[in-house]
C-alpha cells in the first residue's frame, strides 16, 4: 500500500508545528536535522488520508474528530520496535541471580510475596515474555504472585506481542531449552506457550500520560531498555521521575546498555552488582519503611 510514498514537502513552519506536537504527546523529539525523517514517514499519513499539504495533517491531529486514533496511528509510524527474546544476557544474569534473590529476601522477612515487573517500551512483547520464562524457571518463587506487565504507545506491535507468535529472528539469542520449553511451532512460526502469556499483561500506555500511569500502581523493578534514546533531557528527566515515583523504595530500574542517567537525574543510585550496573531507587534515610 505504502511501496511508493509520494513525495510532499514539509515547510520549516509545519515541521516547527509537528514536531511540537509529537514532542507535546510523547515526548520523542526530532531535532532540526531529522526533518527529513518526519517529513518521510507522515507523508504515509498525507497519503492515507488524501491531504495536499503537512499543514492540513496537523489540523487533523489537533482538531478532527478522529484525532485521538489518529495519534495512535502516528506512533506507529514514528516509532522503530528491533528487539527479541533474551537481549542483553549479562543484565538478565543480574536480574535472575541478584536482583530477585535480594528482593525475595527483604519482602520474604515481612511476609510479602508479591512480585511486579514493569516491561516500559515493551514493543512486540519479547521482553516481557522473557521476564516471564525466567521467572518461571525460578523454583524459588512457586507460591510468589507474580505480575509482568508490557506496556508500549504503538497499538501495532501491541497487537503482535497479544498474538505472541514469532518469527526465527526474535530468537538469535534464545537457547533451545527456551524455544523447546515455552514454545510449539505455528505456520512455520513459535507461538509462545500459554504457562508464559498468563504471568504477563500487556496494554497501551505512553509514558507522558500521567492519569494511567497512576492506574499502575507500585512495582519492583522496571525494565525500560533503549526507549529514552528518543527523548531530550527535559523529557528524559520527566519520564525517569515517573520511574522513581513508580518504583518502591530499594528497587530497580534497568536501561539499555548504552542509556545513562548522567546529567538526567540524581534521583537514583548507581548500584554495581557481580554481573551488571544497575539503577536502583534509594532506601529512606530514617526507617526505610515502605
């Protein structure tokens, strides 16, 4: 449908105009050299819905009454989503021989045995469903409530990752007890077990929308891994302190292996563990009671 884009030209000022409003409802920002990004992808859009010019897109988006699908439409098309199952082996190592042991011990000295796992930016669920099978690997968490949730702003990968049917290259860094495991072959695809899919949900959620994400509720450790690259720092800062309001006291927030909070926040600690370093959301000065 899309093989053949035409060409339409953005004007400084409708590039000013769109990129304000990505920027207002998302937080991803295109700097000055990546208009010819945005004026590539929403001609997608100018096309779909026969408009003549960038300008009369952004009436669109910020006025007609199919706005609010329109948005979700544009997130799609601006967002990219490469990722697959089990990215980041040394981080995972953390998570399974470090993190968890530590928070099973503190929570099990008061009784707690509850878990929840936020998997922000989850794109096409391999994360999520990763947590996931790992989680169930751990013998030690049988009679545990566990909870992972996926959450990402484009309705298109959410509905691959409800789907949970992958092709072979979501698997390069999968071993094949995890495919044999949690997996059955469909139409020449892995469909992922239903043991996997229960411990997870997944729903829309953009990372700017503040009245959902109080609907969250606490957790133990989020997983927000090469998502705040498409952010400036002021809306960086932002969504890390969503994080932190988010996180209970002691626990982990875990970026990519490139992101760093450097000149973003003091809010967390730098926690370096055998296997990884990590972000963790400091212990209250007096008490440290939850």
């Amino acid at each position: 449908m899309f093989g053949n884009d035409p060409e339409y030209l953005m004007s400084e000022e409708e590039f000013r105009l769109l990129r304000d409003l990505v920027y207002n409802h998302c937080g991803m920002y295109f700097a000055s050299e990546a208009k010819y990004l945005l004026e590539k992808r929403l001609s997608r859009r100018l096309a779909f819905h026969n408009l003549v010019s960038y300008k009369d897109y952004y009436h669109l988006l910020k006025y007609d009454l199919r706005k609010d699908q329109e948005l979700s439409d544009l997130m799609d098309v601006l967002t990219t989503n490469e990722t697959y199952f089990f990215r980041e082996a040394f981080q995972l190592k953390a998570f399974t021989d470090e993190i968890i042991p530590e928070i099973m011990e503190e929570k099990g000295k008061r009784g707690d045995r509850t878990l929840r796992i936020w998997s922000a930016g989850c794109s096409t669920g391999e994360e999520p469903y990763t947590i996931a099978m790992l989680l169930l690997e751990m013998r030690r968490l049988d009679g545990w409530r566990l909870e992972v949730i996926g959450t990402d702003i484009s309705q298109r990968v959410l509905q691959h990752a409800r789907k949970g049917v992958y092709s072979k290259s979501s698997f390069r860094a999968t071993e094949n007890y995890y495919l044999d495991r949690y997996f059955h072959e469909h139409d020449g695809n892995f469909k992922i077990s239903d043991k996997v899919r229960e411990l997870v949900t997944i729903s829309q959620l953009n990372l700017f929308d503040h009245n959902r994400l109080a609907l969250l509720g606490r957790m133990d450790i989020i997983f927000c891994r090469n998502v705040i690259i498409y952010f400036d720092q002021p809306a960086k800062k932002k969504v890390i302190e969503t994080f932190y309001q988010a996180l209970y006291p002691g626990r982990f927030l875990l970026l990519g292996h490139s992101e760093s909070l450097m000149n973003v926040t003091t809010l967390f600690t730098l926690r370096h563990l055998k296997n990884d370093m990590v972000y963790q959301k400091p212990w209250p000065v007096e008490g440290g009671a939850l």
